[in-house]
C-alpha cells in the first residue's frame, strides 16, 4: 500500500492497555507531529519523484510478538535495487554500479540484529577496490542522522567487510549491525554487469537478490535488473602501415554477445569500404587482440579506419583511427623481344634502351611509353603482355611490377602487288609511288591501259600514290599470306579501286612471358607449345587455346589478339599471334582462378582485392586466406550461382588451401518477360502479444519466386496500428529464413535494417548485398526490436474511494479536519481525523494507469528487383502484435 495510507492505519490504531489522554484547551502535540509528519511524507514523495537512482523492490518484511502489547509487529523492512545514473535509463554492460540493501525497524518495541547476502544476476561480479569500496550507513528515520560504520568505528555494534565474506543463508555477506526501532541499515556494494539483462522479461537468473538474515527470521528481496548492451572497445590501433596495407587491432569487449565484427575504412570519415564479417561468438567477455589486414590501399594516402561489431542489440563502432600511407616503393618494367626479327625498344621516360637495357625501375603510377624500331630487314609484329597489344607504340601506368613482349619478324616474299593505270588519253602516262614495310619505295611509270606486277614483295601495309588526274586500279594477290593496300591519289580519289584476293591459311603464333611456366594447347590440334608454339589454320577456321599452368605456376591471362583469363576462342581471318602469362605463385600461397559462363555478363571482384574479372580472373593469395568473392550482374543480366569451389547465389567465401577454381554463371534477363510473385507462407507469424524491450520479434513473413534468374536489391514495408512506429520499433530487420521454417535461428542474420521515420509511415530496406531469386520460392521474414518504453502516453483512471481533488481544495480541507478533530478534544479523534487528511492525501494525489495496449503490423509493397519485373501478389499482409503499454 502507499505510505501514507500505511501511516494513517498505524496511527489510527487504538494503543493497547493506555488510556485516551485527558482533552484539554489546546492541541495535543500529537495534532502537531501530525502535521509535520504529513508535511514531510509529501515532501520526500516530491523529492522522490523528482530524481531517482536507485531501483528498489517491494518490502520483504520480518514479523515478531510484540512484547509490550502481546501483538503481531513488523520488525524489520527489506528491500533490495541498484544504481542508475539519472542522466541513464539503465545500466550498461561494462558499468559498474551500486547494488544497496535496506533493512529498516518499524516495529515500535524490538531491536533487531540484520545482516545481508547477497546473490547477483547473471553476468554480474563484485569489484571493490580504492575507489569503489563498500558502505554501510545507519539512518536514524527522525531526522535523517546517519552513522558511516563503513571503517567499524570503535563500540559500534555491527561490522562492514571490504572483502566478500560466505554469509548465513549460502550468498555473500558484507556486514551486520543492531537495529533500534525507528532506524535504518543499509549496505551498498559495488558491481560489475556484464551481461545483458532484460529485467522483467528476462529469466530469473536477470535478478537481484539480497537475504536478510534477522533475530526473528529471514526475508529475501527481489528486484528485476535491466542492463543495456553496449560493446566496449580497448587499446584500438594500427600498426605495420605500408605503401598499400596497415593491419588495425583491437581488444573487443563483447559481453558474451555474439555478432559479426569489421573493419570500415576510407578516404574520408565516411570510410566507404569494410572487411568481410568475422564471427564473435557469444562464449566469451572479451576477444583481445583481434585484429584485421587492410590490402590494396593507396601509397602515400591519408586513410581513415575503425571497427564496427553488428549484434541483435545494435551496431557499436571504435573510436576512428587516421594512419597515412608510405610512398610507394619503384616497380620494375622488362622488355623481352622475340621472333626471328630484330630491333630496338626504346621508353618515355627514359631507362629502357633494350639493345643493352631491358629493364628499368620507375615511379609507382608512372605513365610508360614504349615504342619499337624495327631494324632493316625486320618487321615489328606486335606487342603481347602487361596491357599493350598491337602494333602502335605501348602506353601503360605502372601500378605494378610488369614484362611487355615485343615481337620483330623476318620480311617475307610472299606477295606480288599489280598495278594498272587506266582514264587516261591514248599515249599519255602516269608515274605511281608505291611505299611499304621496311622502307620499300617505288616509282613505277605506266601507259593507260597497261599494268605492271611487283612480285615477292614483303608482308606489310603499302601506299600507292597517283597524280590528281590519274585514274588507277590496284590489285594485290597474296600468296599465302594476308595484306593491306591503301590507295592514296594526290587530290582526287574518282576510279581508284583495290581488291584483295582471298587467302586460304593463316598463322597462328603464340608465346608465353612472366615469371611461372606452362602449356599452350589448340583445338583443333596444331599448337602445343611446349614445342609447337605456331601453327597455319584454314581462313575462317574457329581456333581454341588452353593455357594450363604447372605447379608452382599460375594462369595470369591473355593479350595480343585475346584478353582475360578462361580459354582464348579466335576466329582465323588474318594472321594472329596471342602471349600467354603464368606467374609464379609465391611461396605459402595458392592461385584462385575465376571463370564466367552463361549468356549474361557481370563482374566478379574479391575482397580481399585481387580479382576483379572484368579484366583480371586469377590471382594469388596466402595460404589460409578467407577470400569472399561477389559477383555483380550487369544490365539486362542476372547472376544464376555459382560452381566449382563454390555453389549458391550469395557471396563466396573460400579458404585457400589449395589452388582453386570457380565459375560464375550470369545469364540474360528480359524484362518483358520477368516475373515476381509474391505470397505469404503457411508458417508465417500470427497475432500475438508481445513485450516491451523484445528483440527480433516476427512481424511479417513473405516469398518471392522469379520466373527466371534475378537479383533482390529492396523491399518496401507500410507501418500501421496504433502505436508510435518510428518511436517504439528501434530496428527493423529483413532476414532471410536459410531453412524456410519460419524463425530466425543461429546464424540468419539481417540483409537489410533500418528504422520508420514517421508514424504509420513507410520503409525501404536496401540489401547490403543483392539476394539471388529462382523459380523455387524464397523465404524471408521481417523482425523488430521493441523499445523498452513505449512513446504513447497511457490513459489515467482516478481512485474510486475519492475524486481526484485538485491541490487548492485540498488545502481547504485539511483545515478543516484538523479543526474538526480538535473541537473534539480528543486524541483519538485527533488520530482518526489525521487518518482520514492521510487517506486524502493518498487518494486524492494517487492515481492508478489503466494498461493501454498498443498495436503494430508491417505490410509488403514493393519489391526491388534489377530491371523492370511484373510483381504479383503484393500487398503482401503481417501479423498485428500488441504490446501492453
């Protein structure tokens, strides 16, 4: 009951074996303690109201006899609560606190002799030190007179321990004292909450407990405990920076929660890239020493990192760390030369004159330029290997160690060029100049109407030039191999025709360059280079390459007339020639080769950086290395899965262990004709009555089925129901349900989160990475977590004994029932009429709150997918939950 109504009843008690006093002319002090008393009760009760820090329990109370009037007294009052900051709501893990006991001597005829044992909830642990000692305090109730007995001052009957002591009842023990009648014990201990606790809604081992040892029996307190979660982060830095990598480490206070820790880094403090998750299980208080290798960063750059550790509970980040980048160290470029040909490579800047030097070290990002000068009698054939191809000069940045392959050929007589002069007037002739490889010049004269045959000329590109009035045709057979004529007339271009016999074969020369070894292969058969590195293929002919490495070695990729990193498919309409490298794989490390297939397109890139296929397909990483691989559709395409190392349609994750291979299948999507359904599964959530301070709590389970291969980028949700959405529901969670059986189990954590801005509002959920979508329906489910206090006020209903009097008439009553109680001359009127201003008091001032449910549900609208799909079946509707206010 209320305090004032529990003094009003003990004052309005008869007294036993006493006489009423004797009235008199004035009030008996008894009418002014009254007052006092009343006065100060609503004093503390203000007091109380304005800035509590302590959570205490309900009474547990001790009774004995009386031995004075032979009667049933409460002897002592017991209660048990912790600390709170008033700034906080809760504790949080990590903090440490205070948890008090109280035991207080209401009986009005008995000492008592009280002692404590304490029993911790889960999680927690005393730790007393310096700073934070034990106390123990007597208060004498009349005027608030306290006694520090924390040191046991000499002649105090009672003691305080600094250390826990095995107490009577099987819990820890601090102290005891002797309570006189009208005074309070109370002993204050200092602990640490490292775990969770969830008060009310949690289990019984969420509780705090305190048995109060007594001359007259025990009684045992219990009071609920919240902790919030808070994870705590110790010693965060980096160390080992490089021109492209810094490891950052930490020692991460979890507090026995499991979650998903990374690393966020960037250019700026809005980071930009993470590390992929590493699990935290819930097994432990702290995980010291963890740290993460960041790869792939740029030299001589400013870099901004943190960790960030994902649970049910929330998201808490370290503090930020800054770390610079050293300046790049050199890297090197080799020029080889192959082919029966000579000739010199020259570079911009200089350092390569290969002749004598074919190698030279430049500044990381430095821009190269190579060109070839082929030396009299040779032909420059093109360029194989780092990123230059072609016959032109070779341009390329330097953001790695590279070798370039130039290829210089023999001339060969294996063409006649025929020249025919014709428009012009009988007689008259016309001097042609014919230029061509190697420094061919010609001036050849021709009559109209008659021609001339240059044979056994070499392969290459030849220019004729006429006169502006000369009207020519030129004609090259080839014979066997394929050349390009161009005719250039002075001004005039009327008549001037070329034709090109076809060929019948064409060569194919491949080579190889870098620092591994392998084989070459063709199909059909021809090139096997080992040994046979060319081979003449019919004209049209479709010619396959297979690099295979050897081990120890790895397949880099292709360049000349093929790129990338799978097999090397041509087409023999011109004589072609392919460089295939191989890499030694280093020491300790295993080579990760990715192949596409399918009829869509898409790039796969890996974290940590290395593949990004696109253009690089292979790479090698340390042995034990986990690498996650995700693929990323292009337009008009979708991912299909993986196969290989690796199957399904999320990410890929490997360890490498061994040399490994994966393909990515992409195919190709048409939006006319793609198709999402949407519907509700059999197990979905049903309406139901939650609690305050729940987490992932199942509002909303849907499918999503595709007519063919697509990728789920979002989700769009409509709040309603009565409660306040963006207030009370503090995460709202997409999770895939891995095992469709309509729960969120270990391990199926959130795609997507976020939170309603407005009430009844709506929500898109953005999928950190896209979920694949097939013809077998996939499950989902959306889950919230539910504040602690809802934000919505509750409805009041007044005490039924009396209205609720406003303050002003109230202080018009008590006057009056005081004035009352005296014209009576009696203390027992004057105790019954102080009663009755105490029940008043109480009533009137009390008011009860009706519990006023409130309602939340979460409906699918929309739903994200790549391209412009038919979506069916939506809205798609969730369970209404109602939580009591």
């Amino acid at each position: 009951m209320p305090i004032a109504l529990y003094l009003a009843a003990v004052l309005s008690l008869k007294p036993q074996g006493r006489k009423p006093p004797v009235a008199s002319g004035r009030p008996s002090r008894v009418w002014w303690l009254g007052v006092v008393l009343m006065l100060g009760l609503m004093w503390l009760g203000q007091d109380a109201r304005a800035a509590r820090a302590y959570f205490d329990s309900t009474f547990a109370s001790v009774s004995t006899i009386c031995p004075v009037t032979n009667n049933v007294v409460i002897a002592t009052q017991n209660t048990v609560g912790y600390f709170t900051d008033p700034n906080e709501p809760y504790p949080k893990t990590g903090d440490i606190a205070y948890v008090r006991a109280n035991s207080t001597n209401v009986s009005p005829c008995t000492n008592d002799t009280v002692g404590f044992d304490f029993f911790l909830p889960e999680g927690a642990n005393f730790v007393i030190s310096a700073q934070n000692p034990v106390y123990c305090y007597m208060i004498r109730l009349s005027d608030n007179a306290v006694i520090d007995f924390s040191g046991n001052p000499s002649g105090f009957q009672g003691a305080c321990a600094q250390s826990p002591q095995v107490g009577n009842a099987g819990g820890v023990s601090f102290g005891w004292a002797v309570i006189p009648s009208g005074w309070q014990m109370q002993i204050r201990v200092p602990v640490q909450f490292n775990k969770q606790l969830l008060g009310l809604g949690g289990p019984n081992t969420h509780r705090l407990a305190a048995t109060a040892v007594t001359a007259y029996g025990n009684a045992t307190p219990v009071q609920p405990v919240t902790v919030f979660y808070e994870a705590d982060y110790l010693s965060t830095q980096v160390a080992g920076v490089t021109s492209s990598g810094a490891t950052l480490s930490t020692n991460l206070f979890s507090y026995f929660k499991d979650g998903l820790l990374y690393v966020d880094y960037g250019t700026s403090n809005a980071f930009g890239s993470s590390t992929p998750g590493s699990n935290v299980p819930n097994t432990a208080l702290n995980f010291p020493n963890v740290s993460a290798s960041l790869t792939g960063l740029s030299p001589n750059t400013t870099y901004y990192a943190r960790f960030r550790f994902v649970t049910t509970s929330g998201t808490f980040h370290s503090p930020t760390q800054t770390f610079t980048t050293s300046a790049a160290p050199p890297v090197s470029l080799t020029v080889s030369k192959t082919g029966a040909g000579s000739g010199t490579v020259t570079s911009n800047p200089s350092g390569i004159n290969c002749g004598a030097t074919c190698l030279a070290s430049f500044a990381q990002g430095t821009s190269v330029t190579l060109t070839a000068t082929p030396a009299p009698g040779s032909v420059f054939a093109g360029w194989s290997g780092g990123s230059c191809s072609g016959t032109g000069t070779c341009t390329l940045p330097l953001t790695a160690a590279q070798t370039v392959t130039a290829a210089f050929a023999a001339p060969q007589s294996l063409g006649s060029l025929s020249l025919e002069v014709s428009g012009l007037p009988s007689g008259n002739s016309a001097t042609l100049t014919i230029t061509g490889p190697n420094g061919f010049s010609q001036n050849r004269t021709l009559l109209t109407g008659t021609g001339q045959t240059l044979s056994d000329v070499p392969t290459g590109t030849y220019t004729v030039t006429a006169p502006s009035v000369v009207v020519s045709t030129v004609t090259y057979n080839p014979s066997p191999a394929s050349q390009n004529v161009t005719v250039t007339p002075g001004s005039v271009t009327a008549g001037v025709t070329y034709t090109q016999a076809p060929a019948t074969s064409f060569t194919l020369g491949v080579s190889k360059t870098g620092t591994g070894q392998g084989t070459l292969s063709s199909n059909p058969s021809g090139i096997d280079c080992g040994t046979t590195c060319s081979a003449r293929f019919s004209a049209g002919a479709s010619v396959t390459l297979t690099a295979t490495p050897a081990p120890g070695s790895s397949f880099v990729g292709w360049s000349g007339a093929c790129t990338g990193s799978g097999t090397c498919a041509l087409t023999m309409d011109a004589a072609k020639s392919v460089t295939a490298t191989f890499n030694q794989v280093p020491a300790g490390s295993f080579a990760l080769t990715l192949t596409k297939a399918g009829a869509g397109q898409g790039t796969v890139t890996s974290s940590p950086a290395g593949v990004d296929c696109g253009s690089t397909c292979a790479a090698n990483f340390s042995s034990g290395t986990s690498v996650t691989l995700s693929a990323t559709a292009a337009s008009g395409s979708s991912f299909a899965g993986w196969s290989g190392a690796c199957n399904g349609s999320g990410t890929c994750t490997l360890t490498m262990d061994a040399a490994k291979a994966v393909t990515a299948t992409f195919n190709s999507t048409s939006t006319g004709g793609l198709a999402i359904t949407a519907a509700k599964p059999a197990n979905a959530p049903q309406n139901a009555a939650r609690n305050k301070g729940e987490v992932n709590v199942p509002l909303l389970a849907f499918t999503l089925a595709a007519t063919q291969a697509a990728s789920l980028q979002s989700v769009g949700l409509q709040a309603g129901g009565s409660g306040s959405d963006h207030l009370d529901l503090t995460a709202v969670k997409l999770i895939r349900d891995a095992n469709a059986n309509g729960q969120i189990d270990t391990g199926e954590t959130p795609a997507a989160s976020g939170t309603f801005s407005a009430d009844n509002g709506t929500l898109t959920l953005t999928l950190s990475s896209p979920v694949a979508l097939g013809t077998t329906p996939t499950p989902f489910i959306v889950a919230v977590d539910i504040a602690g206090a809802l934000a919505a006020r509750p409805s009041i209903v007044k005490a039924q004994s009396l209205p609720n009097l406003p303050a002003p008439l109230l202080l018009a009553l008590l006057p009056m029932l005081l004035w009352g109680a005296w014209r009576m001359r009696s203390g027992r009127g004057i105790l019954l009429a102080l009663a009755l201003a105490l029940t008043l008091v109480a009533c009137g001032g009390g008011q009860t709150p009706t519990l006023v449910n409130k309602t939340y549900q979460i409906n699918l609208t929309t739903v994200g997918v790549q391209g412009s799909p038919t979506v069916n079946g939506l809205p798609v509707p969730g369970a209404t939950i109602t939580v009591q206010k």
